[in-house]
C-alpha cells in the first residue's frame, strides 16, 4: 500500500522594522542579553502598546505580493498562555481579522514531482515573538533573554497542500525570496528570522479525505526539515500498518538522533480563550492607503525571470539566476537594457549573461559585495560582452584573462586593456595563413589521413593552430583558412 504525505506549514517571519510590534525597543537581532527592553515589553503593569505603522504596511507588501486579500479592517487578539518567556501572560496577534486572507505561492519543483504546483494561503496575520529561554547553560536554571519578546513576526499560514519534502523546501525558499526582495525581512535562517511548524499527515494514495496530523514545531533548518519530515512520515505509516492510528499532537524534532517526539497533546483554539485586544484599536486601511503601498511595490521575482527571457531571449536557467535577489535582477536589467540601446542588432544578452553568473556574482560573493559596488563601470562590462561577441577575444581568454585585469585597473576601458594585453584574436589572414601552414608541415600523415575522409581531424589542425598563436587565433577564419589549405 502506498502512502500520499500532506503538509501544511505555518511560517513565521520576522519583519526588519527598527523597533518591536508594539514599542519602540530595538528590533535588531543580538545584543547583550535583556537590553532591547522597556518597561512595556517587560510588561510593568499599566503601560499600554502602540502599533509599528511599519509592520502594517510590510504585511500589506507580503499579502499583494501573494495575492492576497487584504482585509480593509484589522484587529488584534490576545492569545492566552503561560510561559517565562511572555512576561504578559499572552501573546498579542490575530485571530479573527487578520491583515490577509487567501493568496498563493506558485512552486518550481525539480523534475520528476508534480509540475509547478500552486500552494494556496490560508492567511497572513501579524503577531509579537516571545522571549528566548535557555534550559542548557547552568544546571538547575533557566536563562530568559527577552530581547526577542515583542519583535514584530508575520505568520504565513499555507492550506494543506504540499505533498513532500521538495515542495517544502521550494515553498519555504520562494518565501525567503520574496520577503528579501520586498525589503521586510532578511530571511535569515540561522538567525532564526524564518522559521515554520510542519503539520504532517498521511493518507492512502488516491483517497480524498485527511489523516489525522501531527504539528512538528519551530524548524529553523531546511535539512533538518527535510530530516523531520522524512522520519515524521515513516513513523506515522508504521503506526497505521500496525493496526494503529496517529494521535494529533505537537511534536519537537531531535536534530542529534534525528527523531521526533511528542511534545504535548494538541492544544484547541478554545484553550488560549482567545479574545479582542482591547488596548489596541482596530486598524483601518484606506483605499488611498493601499493604492500608495501598490505603487511603490518593485516588479516582482516572477515578472522579473519572464522579462528575461521574454525581452532579452535568456534561458530559464539564467533568468532564474539573475531574479535571485533584488538588487542583481536591478543590475542585469540596466546592464542588459543598456546594451541593447547602445549595440542595435547585435545581442549582447546571452553573454553578459553568462559574464554576471559565471564572473561577477562569484566575485560578489566571495568579496562580500554587492555588484553595484564593483569598481568597474557597466559601461565597461558592455564593451567587454561586445569584444567576446564580435569575435575579437575568446570567452574562456575574457573569463582567465581580461576579468581579473579589468578589475585590478578599473579605470581602464575593456578593450584598451585587451590591446595592451595583446589579448585580442586575430583574424588578419597573413597571420592566419601563416600559422595553418606551418601546423599542416608539422603534421604530413595526419593531414594525408585527413584528405582520405578522417575529417574529424580539423580539431586537432584548430587546437594546434590555437596553441600556435596563444589563443588569438580567431575561430571562424581559421576554420574556412583550414578547410582551403586541406582540400
Ligand atoms: P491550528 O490553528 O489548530 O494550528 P489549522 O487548521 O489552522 O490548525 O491548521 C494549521 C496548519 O495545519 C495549516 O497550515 C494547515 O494547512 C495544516 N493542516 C490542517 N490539516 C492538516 C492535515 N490533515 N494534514 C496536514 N496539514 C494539515
Ligand atoms: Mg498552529
């Protein structure tokens, strides 16, 4: 018998807005312990919250960015809990109104699972983090650091629609885009400004209605996710070929045995005794409001790999490269529009393509930067894809060669740098003429073998012509020039 595994996650993000939810503490990650407080997130009794516009106005970017329903009138809700790490004995957020409702993620997922499936959004709603807890560092003690308490998150609530690990991790990865893109969060992962709870469930193949599922909270890990569901799917197949049924419960993962465990029995909605905030009012989004928010939204990721390959003929693949993260999709897109203004009928995009992801994205990385902080003009980028195009340098000389020199002296234009360099080919006959005949001498045999139908040959009589002329030996001249001399 086989199984199906469906997943519903619960994402949290956590907004980069300068202060907490509710007050102006500091939101920054870090900090010495218990400093990015006040004696609101410390909960001193009379002291009163008041909303960060800012993180209204993230969750509205997130929730038109997903297409979303964004809810004209919003409210907050207090979720009933104890804990050492929420000082107020609950956790402020949204329960009934939240900012928005429905939406979806559409998913690339790797050959060979279902193809770009689209997950739907349950909804959107704002919420505060709680406060960090240490059980590890002293024996007998608990640390609380609540710095964190108070931080403005948004939890992504997703419809049960994934079906395995892949997906998940698509879902998850196509979130931290878009959140990095918008401007909201980091997304950092290690940080723990994103992080989800995975509901799991098993059903039959092919049956329509749902197990019961387990909740496997606070993944902070996309391996360790992958890890925890593999294993979660496993134990609950066990369970029910055994002749049992799954509990619904909370369940932790432990990443050392790579297990997981219950936690505690599944609490109810009614157990929180959820109700309205009443010291936050209601907040209203006006039509004018939201209009405002619509047109500052950059073009999306999505738009931005169809412009690719639409406007500029780019594969998939480098479309999908460049549309990684804002700010290089920004780059490309100047640099690529510029060329095509400046060099009318001749295409320049495949190669600049290929110069940003093979050549200038890994300089980034690695120096830590960003490419607009790369001390060579794009003018000069262009003149260097036009050299490659127009047959004067070789790629792989380009790529070894002119890259690193143009880096080293920025100031200098790509193409009086090839010249000094004496890197450019040559597709002066004379030259050419010269270098094939003294290849075809070398070789008598070879070229007799040739002449009897071995025409496979003419890549050695290229290769040595190559090596003759230290690679300025422009190809296709030296091909015809070739083929001349062989007949
Ligand atoms: P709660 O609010 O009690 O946590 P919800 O019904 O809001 O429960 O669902 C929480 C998450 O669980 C959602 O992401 C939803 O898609 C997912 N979910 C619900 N039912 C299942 C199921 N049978 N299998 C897997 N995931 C599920
Ligand atoms: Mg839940």
């Amino acid at each position: 018998m086989s199984y199906e595994t469906v997943i519903g996650l619960e994402t949290h993000v956590q907004l980069s807005t300068a202060s907490k939810a509710f007050c102006s503490d500091a939101a920054a990650f870090g900090g010495a312990p218990n400093t990015h407080t006040s004696t609101i997130s410390l909960a001193h009794p009379g002291t009163l919250p008041r909303l960060n516009k800012k993180a209204i106005e993230y969750a509205v970017k997130l929730g038109m960015a997903l297409g979303c329903n964004i809810n004209r009138r919003t409210y907050f809700d207090r979720k009933n809990y104890f804990y050492a790490d929420l000082p107020k004995g609950f956790q402020t957020t949204q329960d009934r109104a939240p900012v928005c409702m429905g939406g979806s993620v559409a998913l690339k997922v790797p050959a060979g699972q279902r193809t770009n499936p689209v997950i739907r959004i349950h909804h959107i709603h704002l919420e505060e983090d709680a406060g960090k807890s240490t059980h590890d560092q002293a024996p007998h003690h608990s640390l609380i650091d609540l710095n964190r308490a108070g931080v403005p998150l948004l939890e992504i609530v997703s419809e049960p629609d994934l079906r395995g690990p892949e997906e998940v991790a698509a879902y998850m990865e196509e979130i931290r885009r878009l959140v990095r893109w918008l401007g909201i969060s980091d997304g950092n992962m290690e940080e723990g400004s994103m992080r989800c709870d995975v509901n799991i469930s098993i059903r039959k193949q092919g049956s329509s209605t749902f197990g019961n599922r387990c909740e496997i909270k606070n993944m902070n890990s996309m391996r360790f996710a992958k890890r925890a569901i593999e294993y979660e799917v496993n134990r609950q197949i066990a369970l029910i070929e055994a002749g049992g049924t799954v509990e619904q419960e909370t369940r932790g993962f432990d990443v050392a045995g790579g297990v997981t465990f219950s936690l505690r029995e599944k609490e109810n909605a009614h157990d929180y005794r959820y109700f309205p905030e009443p010291d936050l009012p209601p907040v209203v989004l006006s039509e004018a409001y939201l209009a405002n928010i619509k047109a500052e939204l950059p073009a999306l990721p999505a738009e931005t790999e169809q412009l690719f390959q639409t406007r500029f003929g780019l594969p998939v693949y480098d479309a999908e490269q460049l549309a990684q993260e804002r700010d290089t999709a920004f780059y490309a897109q100047q640099l690529l529009e510029t060329a095509v203004v400046q060099y009318s009928g001749k295409d320049l995009s495949k190669t600049i393509s290929n110069l940003l992801i093979n050549k200038l994205l890994p300089w980034a990385t690695a120096e830590n930067k960003t490419l607009q902080e790369c001390p060579v003009q794009p003018e000069n980028w262009i003149e260097y894809a036009h050299l490659i195009e127009s047959g004067q340098l070789s790629a792989s000389t380009a790529a070894q060669r002119l890259f690193p020199a143009l880096l080293d002296h920025p100031d200098k234009s790509a193409a009086l740098l090839a010249t000094e360099l004496n890197l450019l080919q040559s597709a002066d006959s004379d030259f050419l003429e010269q270098l094939v005949e003294e290849v075809l001498a070398r070789f008598p045999d070879k070229v007799a073998e040739y002449r009897k139908g071995k025409k496979g040959l003419l890549g050695l009589f290229m290769g040595e012509v190559m090596k003759a002329s230290k690679g300025k030996a422009e190809p296709q001249s030296t091909t015809k020039i070739l083929q001349e001399k062989l007949k």
